[in-house]
C-alpha cells in the first residue's frame, strides 16, 4: 500500500467510499434538490450552506470526483506512439497536462474541496432561497462564476468564495496548490506516524514546488507548458523536431508504466534550462498527480463496503475496462 494514498485517506470526506450516488449528479442537480439552507450571505461572492447530513454532500463529491478522475484515466489511455514519425511527443505533453488537471480535480473533491463553476441559473436560485430564509436581504444577488466550495465536517457547511480575475486553469492550480499547502500544514495532527508524515510532506512540497517554477507562484507551471506546447510551438516537440531523439522515445515506452508506479517512488526533481530537462520534469510532475488519482481510485473501491457504491462502479470501472487497474 502506498504511504501517501493511506496517510492522505485521512482527508477523504466522510462516508465517501459507501456513498451510492448517481454518477451523473452535478452540482446544478444538487442545488435543485434543496437539501440546504443558506446560512450566510456575506457578499455577491461569499456565501455558506448549512448541511443536514454529511450524505447529501457525499454524493455530490463523489459523483463529481468519479467524472474528473475518469477524465484522467481516459487522457492517459488515449496516450500512444506514431510509429512512422516514433520523435512526436507533442500530444503527449497535452495529453499528461489534461490527465493531470482532472487528476488534481478528482483528488480535491475526494477531500470536499472543488473549484467549480456555478451558472446563473443556480446562482439565482440559491439567492432566492435565501430571501425567503431571511438571510439575502443586505445582498442583492449572488453572483455566477468560478468559485472554491470547501465542505467543512466539523460544522457541515459547504462554503463558496469566488476565484476572481482569472481562467479556469489557472484557478484550477491555485486552488490545488493551496490545497496542498493544507495538507502540509494539518499533517502533524492528523498523520501521527513520523515516517508516514515526513514522506507525504516531502513528496507534496516536492510537487508543490515543481508545480511553481520559472515564477509560477499560482502553481500553475504545468499549464504554462501546455500552452507553450500546444499554442507557440515551444520546445522542439512538433515536427520538425529539435528535441533530443532520446526523449520521446523513452517518455513514450514507459508512460503507462509510470502511471501505474507507486507515487511514493516518483522522485519529483525539478530541472529547467535544457528542452529535454524540462519536458522531463513536467513529464514527471504530470504523472505524479496521475499516479495518486490512480492509486486513490483503487484505494476508495477496496474500501467500500457497499456493493452498489458509486467507488466501485465509477472511475475504477474504466481502469479495469482499460486494464490499467
């Protein structure tokens, strides 16, 4: 068993395992249910929902972490060498990026936390409620967008700030990237064992790090090099080709390998300067968030004492589908 997956199973929202949530439930259908009320309304921005059970919020992380985790797993599947041009590794990068930003969706969400987008609609609706609860009166509308949701067990209340001023992505790794930060700074109260503290501290700052190179304060250096790839033609990997031929070749052969590999045995060291270095950083950096989603995914399945749960016939489901179990 992985150290990291069994230490950071501590931070999993409660009941998580044995939910029997519908798969397809979003965050759009959870507010049609209803199964709230609004306990604060600070601003058109800030708000909180009281909770009547850990269930209901259970089945919308579940649910919601299932999709992005599959998502991830699909990405790494659809990896696979051009065998008449064997130097094309541009699609890879892409690929591993995608694998990577719904791996880190996936992996928040198992722990109650998700940068989501809540539409007009919903926006209105959670607003309206709120007048009739008494509670909307100093506010006049809340507003739609991208917004950090952080479930809380102690208090069962689901809070909603909005990330401002920047794009999906972006706020994506900020909100992961502080998420990790979270899981450093709790580790000594709820990871008692030394050894396991100090390597899931070692490997998530190591990530936390390499997520943040060349400037990248919000975390988000693996899309900087996604859009480098994807969008300017950087670093040699679209023909015709300038990176060294050793490099696909050997990032190809051994991707799913790598994504099958404990996380505790990814090294994470971050070169920059050199094309091959930093393709191979992000290569490694990528995967490893990959490889926890994976092992995560496996994890919560085998621990699941509920046959219909949606941990055994969500993310997993495509693993064995795709032999990658």
């Amino acid at each position: 068993m992985s150290v990291l997956v069994e230490s950071l199973r501590r931070y999993w929202v409660p009941d998580i395992a044995n939910t029997e949530a519908d798969l397809t439930l979003t965050l759009s259908d959870w507010i049609k249910s209803g199964g709230f009320y609004v306990k604060e309304l600070l601003s058109p921005i800030v708000f909180t929902l009281q909770l009547s059970s850990v269930t209901d919020v259970a089945n919308l992380f579940a649910a919601t972490a299932n999709r992005t985790m599959s998502s991830c797993f699909e990405s790494i599947a659809s990896i696979s060498e051009v065998q008449k041009v064997p130097r094309s590794v541009a699609w890879l990068v892409v690929k591993l990026y995608y694998a990577a930003f719904f791996g880190a969706h996936g992996h928040m969400r198992t722990c109650g936390v998700s940068c989501a987008n809540l539409d007009a609609i919903d926006a209105v609706r959670i607003f309206e409620l709120a007048k009739l609860q008494g509670v909307g009166d100093a506010v006049g509308k809340i507003n739609a967008g991208q917004y950090l949701i952080r479930f809380d067990e102690t208090t069962l209340t689901l809070s909603f700030v909005a990330v401002q001023g920047i794009g999906s992505h972006e706020a994506l790794w900020s909100t992961y990237r502080s998420f990790l930060d979270g899981i450093i700074e709790t580790a000594p109260t709820l990871i008692p064992i030394q050894q396991q503290r100090e390597l899931v501290v070692e490997k998530l700052e190591a990530e936390k790090f390499l997520l943040s190179l060349k400037g990248s304060n919000g975390g988000n250096w693996l899309s900087k090099m996604r859009n480098l790839v994807q969008y300017r033609h950087s670093y040699g990997v679209w023909y015709p080709y300038s990176l060294e031929k050793s490099v696909p070749t050997k990032l190809l052969s051994k991707a799913l390998t790598t994504f099958r590999a404990d996380p505790d045995t990814f090294g994470l060291a971050a070169k920059v300067g050199k094309s091959a270095d930093e393709i191979e950083t992000f290569y490694e950096g990528a995967l490893f968030i990959s490889s926890l989603a994976r092992r995560t995914v496996l994890d919560m399945a085998a621990r699941s004492a509920v046959k219909s749960s949606a941990a055994k016939r969500g993310a997993v489901t495509f693993l064995k589908l795709c032999e990658m179990d």
